[in-house]
C-alpha cells in the first residue's frame, strides 16, 4: 500500500485548512480528536456512508490537520496539533473553543438509530441532514 499523503508542517495553506474546518461532520472528528487524541476511521456515532467519511477524512490528511496510522485493514487518525500550532497559532484554540462554548450541553452532531444524523455549525445555526447508509438488499 503506497504511503498516504500529506504536507508537511512548512507547507500547510490556511486556506485549505479552513476549508477543511468548514465542514461540520469533519469539525465533529477534529473535535473527537482533540478529545480522545486518536480515533479510529469510522466513530460509532457517526451514522454516515463509509465513501462519505472516507472523503472527510482525505480532505483532513490532505489539508494537513490529521496524521493517519495504517494497522492491518484499520485506519487510526491523530490531529496534528502541535504542527497547525505551529504554523497557524491560535486557530485549532479559537475553533475547537467556539464549539465548546455553543454545545455544552449537546454534541454538533446527533443520530438516532436508523435515523438521518443531524450536524448543525454552532456559529452559524444551519443544520445539515446526512441520510444513513441505504441497504443493498
């Protein structure tokens, strides 16, 4: 398996990490990260589409902000915090705080079971609906 690609810590383009950030499914596994440190590639609440997540976390390892451990046929990620400190100080502080802030009482995303997940932007108070994976049979 060819290594995964990622920039190094000199090359990280706010832009690209912003827009990475402007997602709140990838803002929910950025927040899981900095919480737990590293996670696996599919956290039991997320009721999402493996193709789906599997794009989130490309576009988090290729803006710079993950860095990912291949075991076996498990995939773990680790938020690159000291990196994105380094080059950008205060943004991951001023992001994560924010979500602390509007969702003390409640996670940004929340999925009954075989429900469509709700993942709402704390600042922002729009709500995305995420349709659970359909069966194949």
């Amino acid at each position: 398996m060819p290594p995964l690609t990622q920039p190094n810590t000199a090359d990280l383009n706010l832009v690209t990490v912003l827009h990475a950030l402007g997602d709140p499914v990838r803002m929910e596994l950025v927040r899981l990260m900095a919480v737990h440190g590293e996670i696996s590639c599919s956290p039991d609440h997320l009721v999402i589409a493996r193709s789906t997540l599997s794009n989130h976390w490309r576009t988090l390892r290729e803006a710079g902000l993950t860095v990912t451990r291949v075991d076996g046929k498990a995939r773990y990620m680790t938020l690159r915090r000291a990196d994105i400190d380094e080059r950008f100080p205060g943004v991951l502080d001023a992001v994560l705080g924010s979500l602390a802030q509007s969702s003390a009482s409640a996670s940004p995303v929340s999925a009954p079971p075989g429900r469509a997940i709700s993942v709402s932007m704390p600042s922002s108070r729009s709500t995305r609906r995420i349709a659970p994976p359909r069966s194949l049979t």
